[in-house]
C-alpha cells in the first residue's frame, strides 16, 4: 500500500444502505472532518459504506471550502462503468477508482469515478473549472455534484472498480485542452453579501451582478504611464542581481507577486485591469510549475506578469518592457566582457546555421547533423541564457550550462514521450562526436554547479545528476576538428539508430566511448569493484551470431546484406533489436574478419547474380 496521503474531508461512519433518516444524515455530517488518507484507505473505507467531501472544508458550507485534490463525477442514468471508464481512458484521464453506489443494480448502473489532480488546487475558481470541464467532458453526470461542498456517499459493492491509485490528472492541461464555454452551465452560482445570487453569464464566463466600474488603482495607473519611479517607490524591492537570464526569469515568473503589483485585495476573484468591467471576472492563479498567472475569464485571456505589464502599458518593444519589470523591482543582470564575448560568438554560430554558412564552413560534418540541427540551436539558445560569470567557465573558459534531455524535448515541442527523449539523446551525442558540443566529466564542472546538481539529483531519486555541456567558439582550428570528425563520422558508417555506449566502444574502443558517456563510462563488476564499463554479454551473444550469419551469407553467395542478417535474426532477437544491433557492432565485425559495406554494383550484381532492385548496400571481403 501507498504511503501517498490526500486531504479530503472524510466521515468513516459506514452503513448498509443510503442514510436516509434524519439521524443517519446527522451522524455523517457530524463525524465528517479534514482528513489526510491515501487513496486505497480511501477507496476501501467508500465501496464498505463510508463517506466523504472531495474538497476539504473547514465547516459545512461551499464558502467554507478552502482546498481540493480530489474530483468525484457522479453517474446516476444512461450510463455503463466500462463505456464511461473507456472514455476517461479515452480523454487522458484515468480516474484513481470507480465504485458504485447504494442503489446500483446491474440493469442501471450507478456509480462514481474519483480522479485525483496532481497538486492541491487552493483558488476555487479554478477547481470550479476543472469540475465544469470534468463534468462537461465526460457527460451524464449528475449535475449536483459540481457543488464545492458535495457529499459523496460510498456504498456496499465491497470492490473497488479500475483501482489505479497512482494515477493523476494535470488541471491546467486538461482545462486547456477541453475547456469550452458551454460548460459554463456546471459551474454553481455564488453567494454575496447580503444572500443575493450571482449569477454566470453563459456566453461570456464572467460573473454578473450589479456593481459601478472599477476605478484605475495607482499602480495600474503607474504601469500604463511607464511611471517606474513611482512603483519602485511602492514596491519596495530589494536590488538583485542575478548570474544568468535564466535565473532572471525564473525569478520574474515565479517570485513576483502580480497582486501586488496591481494592488489587489482578493488574488481570487477582481475586476479585471485590463479593461473596462464592471464585475468581478479575473483572477490570479499559479501553476503546477510554480508560475504566476494572471486570468480574465471575460476575454479568455492567460498572462505571466511580463505579458501583463506589456499589455497594460501598451508596449510596442519586448526590450523595453523587461528594462522597466527590472527598473520597478531592482533587477538586474551580471554583465561582463567575458560574458558579453561568449554571447557574441554563440550569436555568431546561429547566425551560421540558420544562413546555411555552416554548410561552406564544414560541409560533411553539416550533412551529418542534418536532423539534430534543431536540437543544436535550441542547446546554443539555452547556453546564451546560461552565461554565468567566468568564475563559471571551464578550463578552456567556455560557457558551462546544464540541461537534462526530457528539458530539451520539451523545448523543442517534442513531448515528453521517452521514444522522443532517446531520440534527443542520440542527436547529442552526434553533436558531441563532431565536438559541436562538449559533454564534462565531472573533474571539469565548476564546483559550485556540480553540487547543485548532485543536490537535485538526490531529492529527486535520480541516477545520474543532469548532464553538463560547453560550447567551444568555431575558430579555424575548431572548424577543423569539426569536419575531421564529420568525415570520421561517415567514414565509420555510423548511424543515428545505432548510437550508443556500445557501438562506440566496438567500433573506437573505451576512451572515444567513455568521452561521449563520461557518467555511464564506469561500474561494479561481480566482486563490487569499480572497473571500466564494457560491452554486455546480452550485446556479445547477439555480435556473434550476427557475424556468423553475415560469415556464412558471404562464404555461400559472395556477399551479405543487412536485410538478409533481419530476416534469419529476427524472429530470435525480434527486428527491431536485431536491426539496432548490426549498426552498433557493424564496424567491428567488418574489421575483426577483413570485410567491407559498398553499393552494389552493375559489375557487383551480375557477379553475384543479385535479383535485387535497384544498386543496394553490400558487405563483402576486403578482396573483392
């Protein structure tokens, strides 16, 4: 079982059948309170009777709700678990566990799915949202349950349904992706002072009751004059300077408080800044990355601060709107002449990829990159945000930056899919062969940087800390190197699908493998000894039989081809594996027994009377 606890306000007061008499009803409300509990402790206590809120509430009422994790859909008619449970699956959204209800029978299905989101949503808006969208998506839900103090009643099927207590929801990415103005409908109506209902404008999202218009507060006032001296003056910052841009945005994003800056009292619900309302139809939110958002239900509109203070003060330059966040709030960045070089020369590297210069400059090594140039510019782009000061440099003073492969993936709108992760990670070390870019050994990272890592590593449960890269500056010489490597590269005959640890050890032997894998390059052999990594027995067993396939095609028909090694293989090894195997170990069979790969020619294919189409890749002796 879990050790993962949830809060949800929980009564464990368990019945046979649905309360329904006056002192049943009591007893639950009575014995219901805040309650930390994992979900299998939970989903046991519902399917034998027990009963709970998915908020938690620190009284009996929907203004008392002050949190929620976990979200119940209610179905109650037309409706089957398995057709509503696919759907969910459908959607991206598996729910924790299904149960069903007191009065399910197997001719009416009445059940409930519980999802749990993964962070603690503490703006009630926002969980209004999720709830709305959750509902809307899913449909035939009962529409009750979209109250924020709803009591789910368990039941007495004593069998938890599609238990996957691990699995969660992510709000911001399900109300993105599904969120639509019909589903407005399933979110309750409010309370204000005084017990009037407000009610929701259906087309709009915005709340409508009678209110006078809001009046520009100072600072607003100050940010549509570019008045920096005047909000310096009320903000009270602390000067700061940071190492990096990176840093410097992190901090912006994530630290800057936005109602403070627009002088709000309530974060959770105001009139919006940004036009002229007349009801309370914006808020502020932060997300589960930890950044701040502003958000204007009425104009569909999501903001970080810096789009905010763009927004309201009309600028028409990106540049001029940092310089005045890092005027208001004492910010700046460290600026040296070393750091001001290193950025020129990464400037003067993109600028040769993206004009297509790097062609003239290193022409087999550009046609080798071919596909990892994307990957290239965004490495370039995240070193120039990375210039730290030159305490931070390595031995060759160059810019020294960290970042992991899934980071990189994800800021080349690749996903987060590890087949798209792997895929970064071989265009990497492509780049790192060419010395592109340089991976550290850990004996090169600057001190500081490398317990920072290993502390991240730790908390998060990690195997290796995030690698560690450099940039070397594309003077003659490196160009040099660059495109002796290129035509090393092709010469080899290596290709993206086979990189990896064991196809440079087979091909380069350990020093060339472990300079591209410098945390993967040692290990514990049987006695617990540190050794130099090698090759796998798994590996060895299928270099061999590779080789002996391609030995006896060659000695029966004069050559072999890759296909040929597939087809006899595949079935023991499987395809794919058989065909990633021959591209790691290739090259050293073909050294180890005197062959060679060449495109067959006409002379080729009436020698060996090959019926193949076309004039394909062949491995013959060395002889031929």
């Amino acid at each position: 079982m879990s050790d993962k606890k949830i809060k949800c306000t929980f009564s464990n007061v368990r019945h046979e059948n649905k309360p329904k008499e006056r002192n049943e009803i009591i007893i639950v409300q009575n014995t219901l309170k805040a309650t930390e509990i994992s979900i299998e402790e939970l989903a046991d206590a519902l399917v034998h009777g027990a009963s709970f809120r998915p908020g938690v509430l620190y009284g009996r009422k929907a203004d008392d709700w002050k949190q929620q994790q976990l979200f119940g859909l209610d179905f109650d008619h037309n409706a089957t678990i398995e057709a509503k449970y696919n759907k969910a699956v459908s959607l991206g959204i598996v729910p924790c566990f299904v149960y069903t209800t007191f009065s399910h029978s197997e001719s009416e299905h009445k059940f409930r799915m519980i999802f749990c989101n993964d962070t603690v949503i503490t703006d009630g808006d926002y969980r209004d949202k999720l709830q709305a969208t959750l509902m809307g998506i899913m449909e035939d839900t009962d529409i009750v349950c979209k109250n924020r103090d709803r009591l789910f009643y368990g039941g007495k099927g004593k069998t938890v349904l599609y238990s996957a207590y691990e699995s969660r929801i992510n709000a911001e990415t399900v109300i993105e992706k599904y969120w639509k103005e019909e589903f407005i409908q399933f979110i309750p109506a409010k309370k204000i002072k005084g017990g009037k209902v407000i009610t929701v404008n259906k087309e709009k999202c915005a709340v409508v009751k009678e209110s006078k218009p809001i009046v520009d507060n100072r600072n607003v006032k100050a940010i549509k004059e570019h008045n920096a001296d005047y909000l310096r003056e009320i903000l009270v910052h602390e000067p700061i300077e940071f190492e990096t841009k990176n840093e410097f945005w992190d901090y912006i994003y994530s630290d800057l408080d936005i109602a403070k800056l627009i002088d709000v009292d309530d974060p959770r619900s105001f009139c919006c800044v940004l036009h002229d309302d007349h009801n309370p139809s914006a808020n502020i939110f932060t997300t589960q990355n930890g950044v701040q958002k502003y958000h204007c239900c009425s104009e569909n509109l999501t903001l970080n601060i810096k789009q905010l203070i763009e927004m309201l003060g009309n600028f028409k330059s990106e540049y001029k709107a940092i310089q005045f966040i890092m005027d208001i709030y004492n910010l700046s960045i460290k600026e040296s002449q070393w750091s001001i070089e290193q950025r020129e020369n990464i400037d003067m590297m993109i600028s040769n990829i993206t004009l297509n210069k790097f062609k003239e400059l290193c022409p087999q090594a550009d046609k080798n990159i071919k596909y990892a140039k994307d990957t290239f510019l965004m490495m370039l782009s995240i070193a120039r945000n990375n210039i730290y000061s030159e305490k931070f440099a390595n031995n060759d003073g160059e810019i020294v930056f960290f970042v992991s492969n899934k980071r990189l993936a994800e800021h080349l709108d690749k996903g987060n899919t590890q087949k798209k992760i792997d895929k970064i990670s071989k265009y990497i070390k492509m780049l790192i062969y060419h010395d592109l870019v340089r991976i550290l050994d850990d004996s090169n990272i600057p001190k500081e940087l490398l317990a920072k890592a290993i502390n991240h590593q730790k908390c998060n449960g990690q195997k290796n800390h995030t690698n560690f890269y450099a940039i070397p500056s594309w003077v003659i010489q490196q160009l040099r190197t660059i495109e002796d490597n290129g035509n090393r590269w092709k010469d080899k005959g290596y290709r993206i699908d086979g990189v990896s640890f064991d196809m440079f050890y087979r091909t380069e032997g350990f020093d060339v493998a472990a300079s591209l894998y410098p945390q993967y390059k040692k290990k514990k052999n049987e006695n617990g000894e540190i050794v130099d990594r090698t090759t796998t027995q798994a590996s060895d067993e299928r270099t061999m039989r590779i080789a002996e396939v391609i030995l006896e095609c060659v000695q029966n028909n004069g050559y072999c081809t890759e296909r040929e090694v597939v087809c006899i293989l595949g079935s023991h090894y499987k395809y794919e594996v058989t065909e990633i195997q021959i591209k790691r170990c290739l090259n050293e069979i073909m050294d180890l027994y005197g062959l060679k790969k060449v495109k067959a020619s006409k002379t080729l294919k009436e020698k060996f009377s090959i019926q193949l189409d076309g004039y394909p890749n062949i491995i013959i002796t060395n002889d031929m």
